[in-house]
C-alpha cells in the first residue's frame, strides 16, 4: 500500500500552532498573581527598584501600613490615654503625606542597598517577606475581580510560622497593594519576643538563686544530722505512649485513632510525630529539624471569630470541601541531601482532628488522617502540641515551643515490626 505524504505545509502550520499554545500560556503566567510576587522577591534580591515599583504599589502599601501600626498602638494603651490618642491619631493624618514620602524613599533605599536609615517599622514589614524563613507556598487565594488575596505561609525555626495574607490588585498585570494581616503578625512577634526576654530573664534569675544556694551550703560546716526517715520515693515517670499501627481508610466513619503516639507512613516512608506545634491558622506535625523535617504533615485551619483552639473538634469526609480546614500537605525529603517535596491537598482526604485541654503548657491532641495518594499516607494517634497564639486583647504572651523528645530505639524496632522496613 502506498503511503500518502503530508503536504510541505502541513508540518510548518504544525510548529506554529505549538509555538502561538506556548506563548499564550506563557503570556497567562506572566501575568498571574503568583509571577508578580516571585518578580518582587527577585527585585529585592537583585536590588533592581525598577521591577519592584512596577509589582508593588508603594503608596496604597505604605499607608495602609501606617493606618495599621497606628491602630496597634491604640489597642496597646489603656483607656486614660484616650486623649492624647486622639491627638496622635490627627496628627499622624496630618503628617501622613510626609510619612509615606519617607517611607518611599526608605524603601527605595532598601531595595537598592539592602538597609533602612533606622525605620524599624518599614524593617519589620520587608523582613517577612525576605528574611531567612522557609517560604511553604501559597496556601490560599480568593478573587474577586480584579483584585486577588493569596496566602504565603512562612515557617521557622521557633514555632509553625505564620500565614502572611497579600492582597494584589490588576492593571494589565498584578500589583501588591497590601499586606492584609501585618498588624496581626508584628503583634505575634512583638509578643514572642517579649516571651523569649522574660524566659531569658528567670533563667538567669534563677541560676543566680542557685549559685547563691550553693555558695549558702558550702558555709555551713556541721554536718548533716543523722535521720531515721525512708528516703522519699522518686515521682514517676511519665508514661511513654506505645506506638500502634495507623490504619489507612478513607471512610472517615471507620477510621480509628489508636490510643498511642501519633505515627503511620508518608509517601511510603515511616513517619513519627517528634514535635508537634498550633497556631490559629495551622497545626504542623513532624519529623526531624524545624527548619528542614524529614517528614512533616500540615492541617490548615480556619477558625471563626471568637473561636478556640482548645476543646474543639473537625471532621472531613473525602467528598466534602471542609469550611474549618482549608487544605492539608505533605512534605517528605526522598534524599537527606535535597529539599523536602510537597503535595497539598484540598479535598478526597478523611480528617479526624481533635484538640482537647492545655496541660503544662501543651494543648493535648488526636488525629488521624488518610491521603488520597497512591503510597496510602496515613497519621493517626495522639501528640502534644505548643501553642503560638497571636495575642488577643487581654492575652499574655505567647508561649515558648518546646519540642517532643525523639523516639526511642524500641519504636524503629516497633516500625520494623510492623511495616518490615527501616526508619
């Protein structure tokens, strides 16, 4: 049978079409609000101002800014202050022109040089977005319009890391005209770092108390009396929960929490819960350093106003798009040496998730969670997490992260056991 050839034209037209699906789906990302925030981080990286007034509406960004900086200070003072916050309050908005002229040209300082001439204000709000925090992604993104609100988690290495909410605003392509929730997370810093002082403050008062303690007991030269008494017996330790197999279901009504510690499988890999921490707006469970875990689930949640953490239980079935949890993700590393890989999920998933009393500090929790992933990845048991709480009108200060201690030898020999495969 004879083969017919396709006409000279028909492989050019071809290539064409390829090349003109490229471009327009390159012309959509270069004008996404995801593309301006990554022009932004590179601006500032490459102290190019240029490309970073084009992506950021500086005065939108500056004054609404100093609209939040103020409102922290009148929330901070206390009722006699009320008329000289008022005076302030006038004349801050007859100044503000000035300021955000300033500011300006502090930000362009900044971009260019990479310091600011004393605003430690402006050092604050440019810090969250360049300091040495590991950027998790965009955990959310609402539109409406023209005008998009995305979520960037951050994390550290002190507690879960906050959830910075930028609001971008198009004109052709995306600008950042706002940091929605920045007067939220300067208080939960402020208030974190006032908690860090007063700890470092009773420490060494209390090394101080000992040393004296001790230089007291060297002074006194008779010795011990002689006593009868029994030795009072030492308190016991505090149970060590067994580690109990997790059972992957995806029928949140089966689904089981074990009474042991929170452990199971994530992307094939064993996956023990060391250190768990809770804020308002996730709850990280994981595996290894803070900064770089070696397996690490994150449940986002998404409390109403007034809401508590504590007492508080959330159920998601696979075919339901749960209003209090936005999304779930998985980070795993498959090689010690390269970055952990991530994979979020918004819906398919069964959740049981359930934070119970503050004891010493902790808030007592239980979950068990099953993925829709091929590997079967599954969490269930019960962990301690501390608590990061953005501090509210009457609140104290946030409370310091303190991590679990590393499972021992007997739970890999447990893994082992169960699964037939190394940690």
């Amino acid at each position: 049978m004879r083969i017919r050839k396709l006409p000279k034209w028909v492989v050019p037209f071809e290539a064409t079409a390829l090349i003109m699906v490229g471009l327009v789906a390159y012309w959509q990302w270069t004008r996404s609000p995801t593309y301006a925030l990554r022009q932004i981080r590179a601006a500032l990286h490459e102290h190019d101002f240029a490309k970073f007034q084009k992506y950021v509406d500086i005065e939108s960004l500056t004054t609404r800014a100093i609209d939040d900086l103020m409102a922290m200070q009148l929330l901070d003072s206390s009722p006699n202050e009320a008329e000289g916050n008022a005076l302030a309050t006038g004349f801050v908005q007859l100044v503000k022109p000035r300021l955000i002229d300033e500011w300006r040209r502090q930000i362009n300082r900044y971009v260019e040089s990479g310091k600011f001439g004393g605003q430690r204000a402006l050092t604050n709000m440019f810090s969250l977005l360049e300091r040495g925090e590991s950027f998790v992604g965009v955990t959310s993104s609402k539109r409406e319009g023209k005008i998009c609100v995305l979520g960037l988690h951050f994390t550290n290495n002190v507690d879960a890391g906050y959830v910075l909410e930028a609001k971008m605003r198009q004109k052709g392509y995306w600008q950042l005209v706002e940091l929605s929730n920045l007067s939220a997370i300067l208080q939960m810093q402020a208030a974190q770092a006032e908690a860090k002082a007063k700890a470092e403050g009773l420490a060494k008062a209390e090394a101080e108390e000992t040393a004296r303690a001790e230089a007291a007991a060297k002074e006194v030269s008779a010795p011990a009396p002689v006593t009868t008494a029994a030795p009072a017996e030492p308190e016991p330790s505090p149970k060590e929960l067994p580690l109990l197999p997790a059972v992957w279901t995806l029928d949140v009504a089966q689904a089981e929490i074990p009474e042991g510690k929170a452990n199971g499988t994530i992307s094939g890999t064993d996956f023990v819960v060391e250190t768990a921490v809770c804020t308002p707006q996730v709850l990280r469970l994981y595996q290894g350093l803070a900064v770089s875990p070696e397996r690490e689930i994150l449940v986002y949640l998404r409390l109403s106003a007034g809401e508590s953490l504590t007492n508080h239980t959330w159920t998601v079935a696979k075919d339901t798009r749960a209003k209090a949890v936005s999304q779930v993700v998985k980070r795993w590393k498959t090689n010690p040496r390269y970055a952990a890989q991530a994979r979020s999920y918004s819906s398919g998933y069964a959740l049981k998730l359930e934070l119970g009393d503050m004891v010493s500090n902790a808030i007592l929790g239980k979950i068990f969670l099953a993925l829709p992933d091929t590997e079967q990845s599954v969490v269930a048991g019960h962990f301690q997490a501390m608590m990061s709480l953005a501090p509210a009108a009457d609140s104290g200060s946030a409370s310091p992260v303190v991590p679990l201690a590393a499972p021992p030898a007997a739970e890999s020999r447990a893994f082992q056991e169960r699964y037939g495969k190394r940690r």
